[in-house]
C-alpha cells in the first residue's frame, strides 16, 4: 500500500511541475503576440522566439531583403545577437532556449 502512496504523490508533483511550465509557456505566448520589435535586432529575438532555430531566422532576414555589413546574415550573425546581454523579458527567455538549443536540445 505504501508504495502507490508514494507513487500517487509523485505524480501528484509531476502534474503540478507540468501545470507551471503551462503557465510559464502561456506566458511566453503572450509576449511573443504582444511584442512589437523596434529595430532589426528586436526582429531577430522574435524571429528566434517564434522559430526556435537560427538557420530559420537566417534565411527568413535574408528572404526579406536585410543585410548586415552589405552581405546576406549568416547564422554566426543571428547567434551574436542572441547571445548579447538581454534586454527584456523575451530576450532573457529566448537567450536560455538558444543556449538549451545549442547544448543538443530543442526548445
């Protein structure tokens, strides 16, 4: 008997870990809806926030026509950006997803 009471709290604090990380990615849904970048590298963290992949974002800006330094963006370029010190809430969340991405994992 002792071992489905253990078992059942176990879940019990699995669910309530999933209902934060639901909350928190409600949270980051609603940033990435309401941000509104003023300049191209506010348009990179969201671009990354939404896509989740530096190669993604690289051929998005380079599809729209942008250019850094008179070339095409290359991934080092997007990765630069995203590595910087955070400004703003989506910048710091979108800093630590790039960070988890690039240990192996995906966001």
């Amino acid at each position: 008997m002792k071992m489905k009471q253990i078992n059942l709290a176990n879940r019990k604090e699995y669910i309530e870990q999933l209902k934060k990380e639901i909350e928190h990615q409600e949270h980051v849904i609603k940033m990435i809806e309401s941000y509104e970048p003023t300049n191209l590298d506010q348009e990179i963290i969201l671009e990354y926030a939404i896509q989740g992949a530096v190669k993604a974002v690289t051929d998005k800006l380079n599809s729209d026509g942008h250019r850094f330094e008179g070339r095409k963006y290359l991934t080092n370029d997007i990765s630069d950006v995203i590595r910087k010190k955070p400004v703003g809430e989506l910048h710091e969340i979108t800093k630590k997803a790039f960070e988890h991405n690039s240990k192996g994992f995906r966001y």
